[in-house]
C-alpha cells in the first residue's frame, strides 16, 4: 500500500506536464442564483428526465444479458443532479441564455466552465428530485416507461416542476456569464483528478505545478519533517526528476501504467464498498417507505 501514495503523487507530476501551468491555479467557485431557478425549473426537469432515461438504457445494455437491479436505477437518479458525479456531466454542457422575458437552456457540443449558471442548473435539478430519487428509481425499474411517460410522471405528477407556465424574467435581472469551453485536455484532466477522490490512499487531492514539484512545494508547511522523509521519497523527488529529465518520455510510460494499475486496484475494492452499502442503505430506504406507507395507511 505504500505504493499508492506514491504512484498518485507521481500521477500529479504527470497530469502536469501534459496541462498549462494555468490550468492547475485555483478557479473562482459559481454560486447559484437561486432566483432565476423558477424561471428554468421546467426544462431542467425535462432535460432530466431524458438524462434519467438515456443513462437507465445504457446501463443496461452496458451490463447485458444481466438484468439491471434497482440499486443500479437509484445509485442513477442518486447522482445525475450531482456534479461531483459522472452521472451529472450533462449539465456541463447546458448554457442560460437571454430570450427576452425567458431563460432559455441551450445545449452546447462541450463541457464548459462551471460558474454560477452551472451550478443553478444543478441546484434546479435538485429542487426538481427532492427526496424522490428513491420514487422515481422505482417507477423506471417496475413501469419500464418511455421518455414521454417519464417526463409526465417527474415533472408533473411527482415534482409539479411543469404544472404551469414560467414566470416572465424580470427586466432588470443582470445577464448570466458567457459560456466558456473546455479544452478537451482539462476536461480530461478534471476527470481523472475526480475517478481518484474518495478512494483509499487519495485523500484531499490537489493540483500542483512542475516547479512545486521540481522545489519539493506540496502545501504542508506545517507536516512533521518525519512524514516528508517517509520512505525517503518527497526529500529526494526534486534529484530524482532532474537526474531524470532526458527519461522524461519513459518516466511517463512507466507512471502512467502504475497510475492505470492502481486505479484498477482500488475501483474495484471501492465497487465492492460501494455496493455493499448501496444495498445497505437501498434495504434502509425501502423499510423506511413501508413503514411510512403502513403509518399512512392506519391515520
């Protein structure tokens, strides 16, 4: 195990020598604007429910012939409002614009930066499956439903989301921030960084540039000298990459395999993990419904 911590350290130097400097920097973080939620809450749902849909149909022909469980659906509708989640990749891509007296959600062909739009957009999605994930994940596993029966069912039976027309946008509300693209590398990048949060041996991930790397800066100021000195490895990573400069090429063939190795290691002791509590917590939840259902059913 005292391989991980190094291979992922190792991982860092890497991602960094394949992204600009600038892309490591620290970026602002959006705030929701939750006033402008009423406005869009309607196309965030139907957007949902498509997302909903399209990601049940691919999980089950990505583990075909084998039947998709319902935990499958819930661990879904779970984290598709979620933008730590893979599962919430699409809201990267969605753009606020201006239409007059209506916000219009407008799907781009790349992820962009996440500012405030994007995180209203997350913030109305989850307004939208409140405490319904486990519902809805029920009715797309027992009912099967096309997207039309699915978007009639979540956005006007289950979350009213769109029971009535939006509200006109004020005219003086102050216009969203542009769209900005990714590249293709730091979405990428981000990517990775995400894959390897909350697993054994990864925590508090960050990003570090060549020079921090090269001057041995990684943050910990305050660290005791015996953890920097364990294994001999951060003392001595500044020789080690200078004496390694002209091998930089096979340093990243030979890191990028340890990277791709341990990532396999450790995904699948946290699938393991992971599904023995999804089926913890989907079993809690169940009871939790049927016992609300009974004391209902006695009132």
């Amino acid at each position: 195990m005292a391989k991980v911590p190094l291979l992922l350290l190792l991982s860092l130097m890497v991602i960094t020598t394949w992204f600009p400097i600038t892309h490591c920097s620290k970026k602002p973080v959006g705030v929701a604007r939750k006033e402008d939620i009423p406005y869009i809450k309607c196309q965030v749902c139907e957007k949902l429910a498509y997302q909903l849909y399209n990601q049940v149909q691919n999980k089950r022909a990505e583990i075909s012939p084998k039947k998709i469980s319902e935990y499958q659906i819930i661990e879904i509708s779970e984290n598709v409002c979620n933008l730590k989640k893979q599962e919430a990749d699409w809201i990267l891509k969605i753009d606020i614009v201006e239409q007059g007296d209506r916000l219009e959600l407008v799907e781009q062909d790349s992820e962009g930066q996440c500012n405030s739009e994007c995180k209203t957009i997350e913030r109305a999605c989850q307004d939208v499956m409140d405490y319904s994930d486990t519902d809805v994940a029920e009715y797309l596993y027992k009912h099967n439903p096309d997207l039309d029966s699915l978007k009639s069912f979540l956005c006007k039976d289950l979350s009213k989301s769109c029971s009535k027309a939006p509200p006109p946008v004020p005219k003086n509300r102050a216009p969203g921030e542009p769209f900005i693209s990714k590249s293709s590398k730091e979405a990428e990048m981000e990517k990775l960084l995400r894959s390897m949060q909350g697993m054994p041996g990864a925590p508090g991930m960050q990003m570090y540039s060549r020079e921090d790397l090269m001057n041995q800066n990684f943050g910990d100021e305050d660290v005791d000298d015996d953890d920097d000195d364990e294994g001999g490895f951060p003392s001595k990573l500044g020789k080690v990459l200078k004496g390694k400069e002209s091998k930089k090429n096979d340093w990243k063939q030979w890191i990028t395999k340890g990277i791709q190795d341990t990532s396999e290691a450790l995904k699948t002791h946290a699938n393991r993990v992971s599904h023995k509590m999804r089926n913890w917590w989907g079993a809690k939840k169940a009871q939790w419904k049927k016992n609300s259902k009974t004391s209902k059913g006695e009132l």
